[in-house]
C-alpha cells in the first residue's frame, strides 16, 4: 500500500530533551516535506526537501533541522524542544516532474512539550 | 508574502441546504489544492485546481477557481452530515523552482446538523 508513515503518533516531552520524528514513504517521491498545524493558524511548512541530500526552510524553520539521507526517509529533529513546538506535525510527499504536484500527508505525529 | 483567507471560519448547516467555502489568496498563483480533515486524522485530498476557470466536482462538493480575482471556491450541494469535517484551502507558490510549497487558509470547520 501506497503510503506515508510517522513515528511516533504520540509523544509527551520535556523541554530540552533532543528528540526526532521519522517520516517514511514508499512511493519512491523526490520531494518531501514537514507542516506544523496550529488552531486558528492552518498549516504552516516548516522544511522542504527536493532531493537526497537537498532540503531548505520553509514558513517557519526556527528550532527544527532536517535531514535527507535517503529518498525515502526525512526526519524532523527537534535539537531542544521548547513548549511553543507543541504542535501537530504532518510529513508530506509528492512525485517529481510535471503534474499535479499533489502532496500525500502522513497521519501526523501529536507532540507536547512540557 | 503570501496570505490565504478563508471564510466562514465555521460554518453550522442543515442537512439539504447548500453554501460556499471562499478562499481569497494575495498573490499569482494557479495552483490550488482543497483538502478535507476529520477529527484526530490526516488531510485527505479533495481537489487539484491547476488553472484559471478550472471546475471540478465530486459528489455533493464542487470546487472552481478564479486566478484573475485570486479567488477559490467550495460550493456544498444539498449537504448530509458526512460532510462535517474542516475543510483547508492551500495555495502552491513554489512549484516552478522549488517543487510544491503551500500555504495554507486557516480551515472551515463544517458542522452539518440533521
């Protein structure tokens, strides 16, 4: 089955402590991407891949890095989480080339900082 | 920079009437995305609109999308309660240089009430 996957879907912190959330896809996608949703505000990209090895920020990047090491894989990390990152993250991917450029969302990863 | 408005915000109908979703967005765009989101669950595509005058519909929903009046709509026909969920504009910016890059309206969470 065509899909994207996160890890964790949960996951309760404290502030400080480095942590990562994976996200997989098997559908061979160049580009990959990592949205925060916040009430009242949508969803907002916090970083953009185009390719192995190629990411950049996007709206809101501060206190995030990521990492694309292999194309099916692109990790969030979050080097010292702090409460204003509580928030739910969506990993995104869409296929190369000309088209719709549609993007498949994961099934979000709820985290909360304490 | 780019803003993407929706309104209502919140919308409350009965079951059999028919309303509009707007989505206002500040710049050049012609490519716009309307997904749909249930509680506690991922974004599910609804709609790819990739050029002006385009119309597409599904069921009870059509979308249609203005590029000279940087305008989207979602028309709701005879709506049921399956139809409650928020529902999220999102206008893509990048994908001449940068692959996909949204940016998302802040949501209309749909309540159809028998």
């Amino acid at each position: 089955e065509a899909q994207v996957t996160q890890n964790p879907r949960y996951l309760i912190t404290v502030t400080g402590k480095k942590l990562t959330v994976t996200c997989s896809q098997n559908m061979n996608h160049e580009y990959m991407s990592w949205y925060r949703q916040d009430p009242g505000l949508g969803l907002r990209q916090i970083y953009y891949s185009m390719n192995v090895e190629v990411t950049d920020k996007g709206d809101v990047p501060e206190g995030y890095k990521v990492s694309r090491k292999e194309k099916r894989n692109f990790p969030l990390i979050l080097e010292s989480p702090s409460p204003n990152q509580t928030s739910l993250y969506f990993c995104a991917s869409s296929p190369p080339g000309e088209g719709s450029y549609e993007q498949y969302f994961g099934p979000g990863t709820r985290l909360t900082v304490t | 920079e780019l803003k993407v408005e929706q309104n209502p915000l919140f919308l409350s109908m009965q079951e059999g009437k028919n309303y509009t979703i707007y989505c206002n967005y500040s710049t050049t765009s012609d490519r716009l995305y309307w997904y749909r989101q249930d509680p506690g669950k991922s974004l599910e595509s609804l709609f790819v609109l990739l050029s002006n005058g385009a119309v597409k519909q599904e069921g009870r929903l059509m979308a249609s999308l203005d590029t000279k009046a940087r305008l989207s709509t979602l028309h709701i026909t005879a709506a049921v309660h399956d139809l409650s969920a928020t529902y999220f504009c999102a206008v893509d910016r990048g994908w001449e240089t940068s692959g996909s890059r949204l940016t998302f309206g802040e949501g209309t969470q749909l309540t159809v009430n028998p």
